[in-house]
C-alpha cells in the first residue's frame, strides 16, 4: 500500500518561500512511469495542480504557477518536495501530493491513485 505524507509550515509570511516535503512509502518515487504530483485547494475553489516530477527526474509545471514553483526529490529519502517563493496570501490553500499513473506521453493517463491526507498552509503577516 502505497503512502503519502506531507509535512512542513502551517503559517507563512508574505513574499517568503514555501517548502513542503511529501515522503513516499510502500513504493519508490522512481519506479516506472509514475509522476509524482503537488496540487492545491484554496477557499471556495477547486483543485489546482501545481507540477509533478517525473519517475526519471524531469519536471513539468502548471503555466500559471510555473514561474514560481519548483519540484525536486531526494531518491535517498524517498522524498519530493515543492517550493514556491514570493508567497501571496492567495497562496493560501490545502497543499496535497498525489501519484500519477500514466506513460511518458500521457503522465496522467491513468489519473491519480494516491494521495496524501493534505496540510494547510496559510500566508499571512
């Protein structure tokens, strides 16, 4: 069974960075043609996904939040993590990590199986 676990600041301050850490177990982060994903839900809206990296190390972000984003991971820990900088309060949301299933054309193809239980993250002075 596979498990997500999402750990890092409840509260941040404006203009600051963001980095939040998903550790994976019961599976390994570079296993064939899964791509591990972070994705949000602020107040009143839907999900929004952020970017995932890929089972081979390559990333790919959402366009509206590409410029201040990045997804790295670490294979030793079985960990990926998400940062995003020059924070707003419109940043404010639940922070989940999810896997998808999928083929190097279609990442998402077989949509997402796993997710983490999510944590709040609030952006405020």
């Amino acid at each position: 069974q596979v498990q997500l676990q999402e750990s890092g600041p409840g509260l941040v301050k404006p203009s600051q960075t963001l980095s939040l850490t998903c550790t994976v177990s019961g599976g390994s982060i570079d296993a064939n043609f899964f791509y591990w994903s972070w994705i949000r839900q602020s107040p009143g809206k839907g999900l929004e996904w952020i970017g995932h990296i890929t089972y081979y190390g390559t990333t790919a972000y959402n366009p509206t939040l590409k410029t201040h984003s990045s997804i790295s991971r670490d294979t030793s820990r079985n960990q990926f993590t998400l940062q995003l900088s020059s924070l707003t309060p419109e940043d404010t949301a639940v922070y989940y990590c999810a896997r998808e299933a999928g083929t190097d054309a279609e990442p998402g193809y077989y949509g997402m199986d796993y997710w983490g239980q999510g944590t709040q993250v609030t952006v405020s002075s």
